[in-house]
C-alpha cells in the first residue's frame, strides 16, 4: 500500500510541473521518502506511509531537526493527501 502511495505522489508531482526525488542519505538512518520539488522554488520532504502508520521514533526525530532548520516534512499515509497538498 505504501508503494501505491508512493507511485501517487510521483504521478501527481511529475503532473504538477515537480520532481520527487527518492532521499537517501548513506550514513544517517530515519530521513523522509522523498525530496519533493515544485516549481516557483516550493519544496518539501515527505515520509510516505501504509494507511494508519506512524513514522518511528527515529524518523520523528528526524523530522523534528529537519523541521528546526525551517523545512516542511510531511507525513502521507493517503493518497487522497497529496491532491490536496498539491492544490494548496
């Protein structure tokens, strides 16, 4: 389900002009998904989950200092979200 999700944002962002990037970052465990980038300079990192789930403790840890640094992390865990974050 959460591979659907995924697919949804990738579909959805590619449509609205963006990209979203798969985020790995080799020697720091618990960052976002993905790094999405939308045109005008807008971007956020979002951590994509089944339907229900939480993110671990330490992807909110991380979250938390991404969000400290003044970056928006957000949690999908639907695809109806991204429409909407996307429209916004």
């Amino acid at each position: 389900m959460e591979k659907d999700i995924e697919r949804h944002l990738r579909t959805a962002v590619k449509k609205h002009g963006g990209m979203a990037l798969k985020f790995v970052s080799p020697g720091t465990s618990g960052v976002p998904d993905r790094i999405v980038l939308l045109p005008g300079g807008r971007m956020f990192f979002a951590e994509l989950k089944a339907p229900g789930r939480k993110p671990r403790p330490l992807q909110m840890k991380m979250h938390g200092e991404l969000r400290q640094l003044g970056f928006n992390v957000l949690v999908i865990d639907g695809k109806e979200q991204i429409d909407e974050i996307l429209t916004a």
